[in-house]
C-alpha cells in the first residue's frame, strides 16, 4: 500500500518537519502533501501548528528538521520570495496589504520586477480576477474593502504573482455566510485552474463544503490526513478538538435598567458605514446581539458605546450620565472586544503587561503580580500561560483569548460584584476553536447573569441565535430591525441584513 503523503506526483510535499520556538514543539515530525486543483483544509485547535506549517511551506518560516518538495524537486525556501518564486503563496492570519494603498499600487509593491507599468499591473489583476470569476475595485484604498473584498484582493495578488499553491491561513474568521459563499465558489474557480489551495480554518461546515483533502494536527503532531468526503460533521469536530463538553446550564436572568446607552446618534467613520439616527439601549442582565454584513456600521457603534468616537449628533448615556469620556466608561466598567484584534492588543508587550494594561486607566492601584496573572491566563486556557511571554508569540486563538481574558477575567474595581458593567464584543470568538468558542460564549452569558448588559456583533448568525435575548439589525448604518429572540428567526434577520424590511414584506 503506498502512502499517500509520501508518492510524489504533481504536489507540494512536506516530510517530517520539524520546528521549535525555545521550549515549545510547535511542530514535531509533521508529513503534508497537498494536490494541484483541490482544497486542503488544514485543521486542529488553537496552537496546533497550523500557522507555523503554513509559514514553512511559504517560505516565511524555516524548518528545524524535515525537507520539503514541490513536484519531486527539492524545495528549500530560504524567505517568502524564494516560496513565491516556485508558485507558493500565503494570505497570513493577520492581512498584509497596506491599507492606504490600492490592490493596483500593493500588486507594484509586491511585483517581482522592480519597474512595472501600473496599466500592466491593472490588466495582469483585472484578468486574473476574470479569470477566478470575482470582481473587487482595484482602485480603491485596501483599507476601504470589505474583509471580504480584502481577502479576495490578497488571493489576488498572489495569483498575479504567479502562485500555483495558494495558504489561506482562516480567511473566513471575521467574514458572514454570504461572503464566504463568494469567497468558496472563488477557490473551487481556482482549483478548476489547477491551482492547489490550503485552507485554514475552524468551522467545520466548510470543511465539509469545500474540502477535498483533510490534516487535522494536534499539539504540533499530524493526528489524521486523508480525504474530506465520507467525513460526518461529528467526525471532524471530534478530529478537531476532540470531545466536546456539555455546554453549562444557563440561569435565570432579569432585565434590568438601561445602562449604557445612545439616542439619534450619528457619527462618521472612515473604514465603516456612517450610523444614521441609531437608537439603541443596553439593559443590565440583558444579550443584544447585533447583526449585519460587514461593514454596516458594527465598529462605528462600537466605537461610540466605547467612547472612542464622538458622535456628530445625538447622545450617548452612561449610567445616567450623558457624553461620557472613553476613560469614564473604562472606570465605570465598560470592557471592550473590538473586531480587529491589533487595535487592542500590542505584540511585543508581554502577557503580564497586556493583562494590567487599563489597570492605571482603569483606577486599580494595585498592579496584577505574575502568580495573579498566570492563574487569569489558565482560567481563560491561554496556551502558554506564560506572563512574561510577548503576546505576538501567541497563536492568534489564543491571542484571541488574551484579549478576552483581559476585558472578561479581571475584577473591576468600580463595579459592586467585581463583574463588568458592560460587555462591548465584536467577533468575539473569531479565531478561536470549537471548543475555546463555548468557553467564551459561556463567559459572556455569565457577565449577563451577573448582572452586565452585553452586546455582540457577530457576522455569525448561528452564534447571535444561541447568545442573544433581542437582535439588532444593521444595514448601511441604521437599525432595520430590533427583534425579540423568538422573532428573530434566520430568514427575518437574513432579509433585514440584506436590506429587505420583512414586516413590510409581511404586511403586504
Ligand atoms: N514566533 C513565535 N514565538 C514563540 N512561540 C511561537 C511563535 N509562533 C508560534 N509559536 C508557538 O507555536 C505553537 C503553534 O502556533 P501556531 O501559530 O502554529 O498555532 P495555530 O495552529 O495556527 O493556532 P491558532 O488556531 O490559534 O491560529 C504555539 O504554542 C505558539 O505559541
Ligand atoms: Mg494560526
């Protein structure tokens, strides 16, 4: 019987690679061989190796020990040029396009001559998108797209770079049914190609629909390789992350006043919908889940909660207290989970540090000793639980985790339970495993047994149905629709998240 990781035809091949970051085994004898014109989901839970796979097949990375191939030619990139070079390419877990530029002016960042016509550079990306089937304004700032839109212009640029094997390291983390949908029907256009993609990814739905192939690692080891069909849904959860546990019983839990909250507000933002005229009231004891396709103006509404934006109309009230200060709300016990995880949280501070960081702001004297933060660490399972480790050594699940645990695991000091007044969340378990998920939903809805009033944003709208007590709907700016948990069913929030107002369409 031939191994199907060791025969070598057309593919990209890894064997027994090894790599260690100091005393970590991120990754130990690890076999991968990925097949041109299919989808490789790579999967495991947070902190198997994934990332750092991905990076040594591309080049950015190198192995300890272990060699790799592409078409039975040996294949040792020395940098991500030389992976680019022979066709190999990674869309990275945080995404690298420089945002004041253009996909036209990053593809002459990226190109490989250093003189390229710009009309040259438009044509090779118009046809390469013709070519995948989609269509993003290559003329507009990166940082203007949608995520959806970035990621199809990373994918992009690498196809104009000539790449043959393509690694999506969890395109789809902070992306809604819809885009992904438009993402997936891209890569199956690609693999019609020839291309050969690696998929990253935590959702086990599209492992199911857009997988050929399947790795599953787990603490760094190939745990399972083989084919995705025949895969039942429990099968690939249980390879994921193993068995998972009961979810905990949930308590009784009372509305109570309003605490935080914004009347006729509007407010611009450069990188999301402006809000038009938004009401909306957060209750103690209460989950507000907020939908909507990205960019509709979740982050503009965070930001005013937050009191990292002023409105240009309108009023904002905090505990009776209207135009609150961002430090007021921070004192006042306003933990916040912005979308983009950079806007929180710094790569080179350490874990201790990052945890006490709003300390001072937050008027605690009394600074978090390495025992107290290595305890909130491993109670919120950040893996190492290291405090004098640099956040950026984290895997991006478990710096999800990080930030998380510092909005959610601290005592506030202003608050008469030590529990957050309010919980602001976006995404809040983008990244994260299956099983790291539930903990953190279950640690949302126990701020609101406690007594928080928390709102979510999510663009996944199986995980709004499951926290939220009412669901708010954004579109373009505005609240279309503010529903009741039992109202909010999947095609009257997908309709209102669409644009579509469905009691209009009920009532005539
Ligand atoms: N630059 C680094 N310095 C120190 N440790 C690192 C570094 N990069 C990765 N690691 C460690 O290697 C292990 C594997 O990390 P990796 O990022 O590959 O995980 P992952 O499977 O991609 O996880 P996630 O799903 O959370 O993104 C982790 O324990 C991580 O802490
Ligand atoms: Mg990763």
């Amino acid at each position: 019987m031939t191994d199907p990781v060791i025969e070598t035809d057309r593919a990209l091949v890894a064997r027994s690679v090894s790599k260690s970051f100091g005393a970590v085994h991120a990754l130990q004898h690890v076999d991968f061989r990925v097949r041109p014109g299919t989808v490789h989901a790579l999967v495991g839970e947070n902190g198997a190796g994934k990332s750092t796979l991905a990076k040594i097949l591309a080049g950015i990375e190198s192995s300890d020990t272990g060699g790799m191939t592409i078409d039975g030619v040996a294949y040792a990139p020395r940098d991500r040029a030389e992976g680019k070079a022979r066709g190999v390419n990674m869309v990275p877990q945080q995404l690298s396009l420089v945002g004041e530029l253009s996909l036209v002016e990053n593809l002459l960042l990226a190109g490989p001559r250093r003189i390229v016509r710009r009309a040259a550079a438009l044509r090779t990306r118009t046809a390469t998108l013709e070519r995948s089937g989609g269509s993003v304004d290559l003329d507009a700032p990166t940082a203007t797209l949608s995520q959806a839109h970035r990621q199809l212009g990373e994918i992009v640029v690498a196809l104009a770079e000539g790449a043959t094997t393509i690694i999506l390291d969890e395109p789809t983390a902070s992306l809604g049914p819809v885009e992904v949908g438009g993402l997936f029907a891209h890569l199956r256009a690609l693999c019609d190609i020839g291309t050969a993609i690696v998929l990253i990814t935590h959702r086990l739905d599209e492992v199911r629909a857009v997988a050929d192939d399947v790795t599953v690692l787990s603490h760094g080891r190939l745990v399972h390789h083989g084919p995705a069909r025949g895969l039942s849904a429990a099968d690939v959860a249980l390879l994921m992350v193993g068995e998972l546990p009961d979810p905990a019983p949930r308590a009784e839990r009372h509305r109570g006043d309003a605490v935080l909250s914004i009347e006729s507000v509007t407010a611009a933002s450069d990188t999301d919908a402006a809000l038009t005229d938004v009401t909306l009231a957060l209750h103690a004891g209460e989950i507000v889940g907020v939908a909507g396709v990205a960019g509709s103006g979740q982050n503009t509404l965070l930001d005013v909660l937050a009191g990292m934006r002023s409105p240009a109309s309108g009023t904002v009230t905090f505990d009776g207290r209207t135009a609150p200060t961002a430090a007021d709300l921070l004192r006042g016990g306003v933990a916040w989970i912005p979308e983009e995880r950079s806007d929180a949280l710094v790569p080179t501070m350490t874990l201790g540090d990052t945890l006490a960081l709003y300390s001072a702001a937050r008027g605690e004297r009394r600074r978090t000793g390495d025992t107290d933060a290595a305890a909130q660490l491993r109670a919120f399972d950040v893996r190492p639980p290291t405090p004098a480790l640099a956040a950026g050594g984290l895997s991006g699940g478990n710096q999800q985790k990080l930030l998380v645990s510092r909005e959610l695991g601290r005592t506030w000091p202003g608050t008469p339970t030590g529990a957050p007044r309010v919980v602001l969340a976006y995404g809040p378990t983008q990244g994260l495993d299956l099983r790291a998920a539930q903990a953190i939903r279950e640690r949302l809805v126990a701020a609101a047994e406690s007594g928080a009033a928390v709102l979510v944003a999510s663009h996944d709208l199986e995980e709004i149905r499951d926290l939220a007590d009412r669901v708010v709907v954004l579109f373009s700016g505005r609240v279309v629709a503010d529903l009741t948990a039992d109202e909010a069913t999947t095609s009257r929030v997908g309709a209102a998240m669409a644009g579509i107002d469905a009691r209009d369409e009920e009532t005539t």
